[in-house]
C-alpha cells in the first residue's frame, strides 16, 4: 500500500517538508500528508486512471493492492507521469515526493482555491510559494505552461 508516512522519504527531504510546514502554520495553514512512497505497480495503476476504460484500472487496481475506483472517479487523471518520485523500489528504497493538502475541519483538502486564513489569498499559491522558499520543486508545470498538481512536492534534483 502507498505510504503517508514522512518517514518513507529522504532524510533532504523530510528537513525541507517539516521547515515548509512550520512556515505554513506560521501564516495560519495547516497541512496534511496523502501520500509519499508508492510501488511502481501503484504508480501504472493510477496512471490509468482517466486513460483506460474502468475494467482495466481497476485490474491494475487489484494488482497493486488498491480498492477499486468508481466510473466517476475514473473520469478524471489523478498523475502526469508513470515516472514519479514517488516510487520506491530496492535501490531506491525512499520517496523523493509527497502529496500533501490542507488541513481544517469542514474544508476539501484537495480545494485549490480554499483560503482558510483568510487573508485573500489561495491557501495552495501561499503554500506552493513557501515550499519553492525551502528549495522544494512545486507542483508540474505542464506543455500548456500550466502549473498542475500543487499538491505536491518533491526534492528539486
Ligand atoms: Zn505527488
């Protein structure tokens, strides 16, 4: 199963997500883990989420020890890449990635536009900014020079 816990990842990157986080809290944003290392099974398996028809992600599904998905949720691409750093495997052993998304009572974690300190400005761009600030890689810019999955984080190099 895919890990949420900090320490299936590189020691870099730990330091630099834990300092990250205290700057959020910092400015009243508080944060939470979804994911940090993932097999590559579970990778191809939520790479065809959104390509392949529902029998077949859910196939993959099962292959990686996933719970299946919906019709509905397999209408929309959840990652850009079958390459990610979210993969370990036993010459790499721990994540250089994290997905993360915010953390309040009644709030969608994963909401873009959520501003819950309320100073005007989206919670996820004040995140993506200060994460930048500790040297970490912000989100996918895609081909369309559009900056994609800003809930997640992953060591610059
Ligand atoms: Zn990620």
């Amino acid at each position: 199963m895919a890990s949420r816990n900090l320490n299936d990842c590189v020691p870099e990157l730990i330091a630099k997500y834990i300092l990250a986080e205290e700057k959020c809290r910092a400015i009243g944003i508080f944060l939470q883990i979804f994911c940090t290392a993932r097999t590559v099974s579970e990778q191809v398996a939520l790479w065809l989420q959104g390509r392949r028809p529902l029998e077949s992600v859910n196939a993959a599904r099962r292959v990686a020890g996933l719970k299946e998905i919906t019709e509905a949720e397999n209408r929309y691409c959840v990652t850009w890449t079958t390459k990610s750093a979210h993969i370990v495997d036993a010459t790499n052993p721990l994540s250089r990635a994290i997905d993360f998304g915010l953390k309040k009572q009644g709030i969608n974690p994963w909401d873009l536009k959520a501003d819950t300190n309320g100073d005007n400005e989206a919670d996820f761009d004040q995140v993506g900014e200060i994460m930048e600030s500790v040297g970490l890689k912000w989100g996918v810019i895609g081909a369309d020079g559009v900056r994609k999955d800003k809930g997640h984080v992953q060591l610059a190099s």
